[in-house]
C-alpha cells in the first residue's frame, strides 16, 4: 500500500486545499477510492493526489530556527505608531 | 403514457430490479469489515448506486411503466416482500460468499453482465427503463473501474490470485445464470422494452471472463433454473437479514 495527500479544489478561485490522505495500493485505485472517501457529496471540482513518498520534507531542525526573528514579523504597529503620532502632531499644528 | 406495457415486461424490469436490490444490499453488507477503509466505503457506495438502481427501476414496475409519483412505501412494498413466489432474481445475487474475493469476483461478474444488459435497453421503448439505463451507465463507469482496479493489482500476486482464481470457480457457473431468459423476455422483445433476449451476448461476456482472469477454460455455464421463479437455498437468510429492522416492530411508521 503507498499513501496519498488528498488535495481538492472548487471550481472558481478557490486554491487547491489539502482535504487528508489515503491508502491505495496505486494510481488508478487511488483515484477511484479517493473519489468515495473525499468527494461523495460533490465536495470538489478538481482533484490533486500526490504519493507522499514524492514529498520534499523539511526536517524540524531546518524550519525551527527563525522562531527569534521578531523584525521580521511586520505585523505594523510601529508604522501605526509613527503615523499615530504624525497625525497628533499635525493636528496640533493646524489649531 | 404511451410506453408498452403487459405483464411480460413486468416481469421482464422486476427481474432486473431484483438483481439491482440484491447486489446492492450484498455490496452494503460489506460495510466495517472490508479489507481497508477506503475500499469499505467504496464498496458500500457502490452497493448505494445499485441500491439507487433498484429503487428507480421498481418504481417502474409500480407504477406499471410510469414511476412517476411512486412513493417509498410503495417501492418498500416490492422490495421488501416477505414473499419468496415474488422475486425473481438471479441466484449469482442471492449467494452467501464465504469471503472477500468472492465478493470482488462477484462484483466484476456482475457488473460487466450489467453493462451489457443496460446497453440492450438504452434504446428501450419504455421509456423511463431508457432513462435510468443512461444514468445507470454513468456510475456504472465507475464501478468496472474499481473492479479492473483491484484484480489489476491482486491478480499478479500469489496468494490473492488464487483466491480470485478460486472464486471465479464457483461463481462462474452462477453468473452464467443472469442470462437465463425471464419469463416475459419476449414480450420485452417483441414490444422493443430490450434491443434482443439477453443470452444472445452471453458469448462475448463470456470472452471478457476469459481475457480478464487470464483463463483458457471456465467451468461449465450449468443450468440456471428456468424464468427465475425458484430461489436458492441463501435467500431466506438473505431477506431476514435485510427485514431484520422492519420486523423489529412490524406496526411501526417508516
């Protein structure tokens, strides 16, 4: 048995979103038997399987360390502050 | 209306429902105990579309070639009777199987007989049977995949293959007796319900069982008991276990 990454998608400008996986002895079975665990009520357009042994992971090492960047997190607060204050100053300017 | 209609063609579209019904509920039973999830529930789905089948074509035969506004009690009344004397199914659907690869066997057996008995009446005069065979043959497409999909990958291999090859065995000489012609048949003929009595395509099923299980010989076809108006030995168990709900309480309001 290989394992398939079960991805659909709705027809429109929805992207394709990962809906779970499978097991299925091939290709063909797979297609078939994604269409009864994944779309029995229609809940897709299109249908993407991808063999899980085709996946290029990213070992937890290799992702974890740009956890203590907070610069680069621009969540804009501090353009909102700066603005913020702008804004105060302008204001007092014109009174 | 101006479909024909007599009680030959009656015969001839419950014959064909019965086989649906059983099939289905057959398919169903398989639901938990299939070999792996997604086969479970692929194979119960596909027990649902013959279910469907079921249901459309003795809507037919209740309405007396009009199915229009039957409703489910009436179809109940048909496909859950208690009768032996009414049903006139194929004993291929009837048959216990002692196991997966009997089911799977079954299941292409059937299904390619199927394909080529709603190709007979995709031209039917009666028009509702032409209607459902079209739709039929849309989820039919599907089913012969999943068939082809399985033996595809179970034939190869020792074990299973063997048990395929075992399986066909048995249900060869049965299968064979979906061909066996219903009484009415030739009224169905006659009228332009079916394009020719199903047996005449009996040969080229039978070249498909060959190609698809790689075998040079099948077993002998036997003799199906006529006009299909004798049930085997598993349909009693076989209808108390789909009334086994209704007789719960028989006075109760589905």
């Amino acid at each position: 048995m290989r394992r398939y990454e079960v991805f659909l998608k709705k027809d429109g400008k929805d992207e394709y979103r990962h809906a779970g996986s499978l097991d299925a002895p091939d290709d063909e079975l797979a297609l078939v038997l994604a269409r009864e665990t994944y779309l029995r009520r229609a809940e897709g357009d299109r249908l993407w399987l991808v063999d899980r042994n085709h996946l290029v992971i990213g070992p937890p090492e290799f992702v974890a360390p740009n956890a203590d960047k907070p610069h680069r997190h621009n969540d804009g607060e501090r353009i909102a502050e700066r603005r913020r204050r702008l804004r105060d100053l302008g204001e007092k300017d014109a009174s | 209306m101006t479909s024909p209609w007599n009680d030959g063609i009656r015969e001839f579209v419950l014959a064909i429902a019965d086989d649906e019904h059983l099939m289905g509920q057959q398919h169903a039973e398989w639901i938990g105990v299939a070999p792996f999830l997604e086969e479970d529930l692929a194979f119960c789905s596909i027990g649902q579309d013959e279910l469907g089948h079921a249901a459309t074509l003795y809507a037919i035969v209740a309405g007396d070639g009009d199915p229009d506004g039957i409703d489910d009690r009436t179809l109940d009344k048909l496909a859950f009777d208690p009768d032996p004397t009414r049903w006139r199914s194929a004993h291929l659907v009837e048959v216990a199987t002692p196991g997966w690869a009997h089911a799977l066997v079954r299941h292409w057996l059937y299904d390619a007989a199927e394909q080529v008995r709603w190709e007979l009446v995709a031209d039917s005069t009666l028009t509702p049977l032409a209607e459902a065979s079209v739709r039929a043959e849309r989820e039919e497409w599907f089913h012969r995949r999943h068939a082809d999909g399985l033996l595809d990958a179970l034939l190869p291999t020792a074990d299973a293959g063997d048990r395929i090859r075992t399986a066909l065995v048995d249900l060869f000489p049965l299968a064979v007796g979906l061909f066996t012609p219903v009484e009415g048949e030739a009224e169905a003929v006659a009228t332009g319900v079916t394009a020719a009595p199903f047996d005449t395509r009996l040969p080229e099923w039978t070249d498909r069982v060959r190609q698809r299980f790689v075998v040079d010989s099948l077993p002998d076809g036997g003799k199906a008991p006529a006009g299909r108006t004798t049930r085997s030995d598993a349909f009693g168990p076989l209808l108390s276990r789909m009334r086994e709900v209704l007789e719960l309480d028989a006075a109760a309001i589905w």
